[in-house]
C-alpha cells in the first residue's frame, strides 16, 4: 500500500512518518483481500480556539473499490488524533466488508 502523507503547519519527522506507516499498514491485517487503491494521509495543527490549546487534526482518506473510506479527527496530540483515526477505519473497514458480503448473498438467493 503506497501512503501520500501531507502536512500542514506540522514538521514531518523520520519518527513521524514511520509513526504513521505503521499505524496505517496495520489496517492491512483487517482489509484481507480489498485492495487499496489509494491511501492519502493529511497531518494539520489546527488553528486553536481560546482556551483550547494546541489541537491537531488527522484526517484519512482510503480509497477501497466503489468507496471512499474517509475519517477525520481532532486531538491535543497528534500521536493520539493518528491512534483514533485507525481505530475509526478499522470499524468502517469491517462494516464496507460486511455489506460486501452482504451484497454477494442478495445476489445467490
């Protein structure tokens, strides 16, 4: 899986980059036979609120055949906004599986 990673107001780091392969290729183990046709990864500190403090956003966009997986999330640490991200697509990756194979039974019967 080839992963464009963008940064906005972030420097990327060595760390960082092998942070977010990491994260990313463990998705892998979840996809099984869906193939990715495109992974793009956008990194952004946020512009903060008063009162709110450094904020990141991490947003993925997964591009699985007939859909786009995409999930964005906001936290005070970039490690942490990256963590939920996965977490995220792990969920909307087993539920683009199901109604795949949902899809294939409707067409048996």
């Amino acid at each position: 899986m080839d992963i464009k990673i963008k940064t906005t107001k972030v420097e990327l780091t060595q760390d960082l980059r092998d942070y977010v392969n990491k994260k990313i290729k463990m998705l892998e183990k979840y996809l099984g036979d869906v193939v990715i046709t495109n992974c793009d990864v956008e990194l952004e500190h946020a512009v903060s609120r008063q009162n709110q403090g450094k904020t990141y956003r991490v947003e993925v966009n997964l591009a699985v055949p007939g859909e786009i997986l995409r999930v964005d999330k906001t936290e005070k640490t970039l490690n942490k906004a990256i963590d939920k991200v996965k977490d995220h697509l792990v969920l909307m990756i087993k539920k683009y599986k199901e109604k795949k194979v949902d899809k294939k039974r409707g067409k048996n019967n």
